[in-house]
C-alpha cells in the first residue's frame, strides 16, 4: 500500500472518494441510501466517490454516516511530546489565542 506521504493532495481526494465507495458497498448500501442517510446530494456524493472532490462538510456527514467520523480526531490532535521536559512545557504554556507568524 502506498503511503499517503508520496500523494498530491488531488491523488488523496480521488484515494477518500474510492475507499468512500468501498465502504458504502460494504454496508450493502446503494448510493441514493448513504446520501439520504448523510443529508446530501446523491449528485455530489457521486462526485465525490468518482472524483474525490468534495466540500469538508460533504466529507465528514459521509463519515458520521458510516460510523468513521473518530478517524478524523488524529488529524486534530497535538504533536507528540519528545521528552518529559517538553510534555511539561505544554502542560504549562496556555494555548496561545492566535499565531505569531
């Protein structure tokens, strides 16, 4: 399998829309049912299996329908600390309000 790191983020879309698909037929579901069940269009969840196009909001009622939505919650989780002494720090740093850059 290769790794997403080695993907144009246009190759990741099309990559989420065809394992989309291939879940929905795992559930046994036709097209018309995940997108009723996901409150979309059965136009735009057909774009987004054959295309990988999609809005994030599309992508992630698609998830919450087919029971995936906690796959996301790494994308959203902090960097591993590297030492006990960098674990400190952020458990002491307060979350800074806006970025400096």
């Amino acid at each position: 399998m290769e790794s997403l790191e080695q993907l144009l983020p246009d190759e990741i879309s099309t990559k989420l829309g065809e394992k989309t698909k291939a879940l929905r037929l795992l559930a046994g579901w036709k097209r018309a049912t995940l997108a009723n069940r996901a409150g979309v269009s059965e136009s735009s969840l057909k774009r987004f299996e054959q295309t990988g196009q999609a809005s994030l909001a599309l992508v992630l009622r698609v998830a919450v329908s087919l029971g995936r939505l906690s796959e996301f919650e790494p994308l959203l989780a902090p960097p591993p600390a590297r030492s006990i002494a960098e674990l400190d720090r952020q458990r002491e740093r307060p979350m800074p309000k806006r970025g400096v850059r």
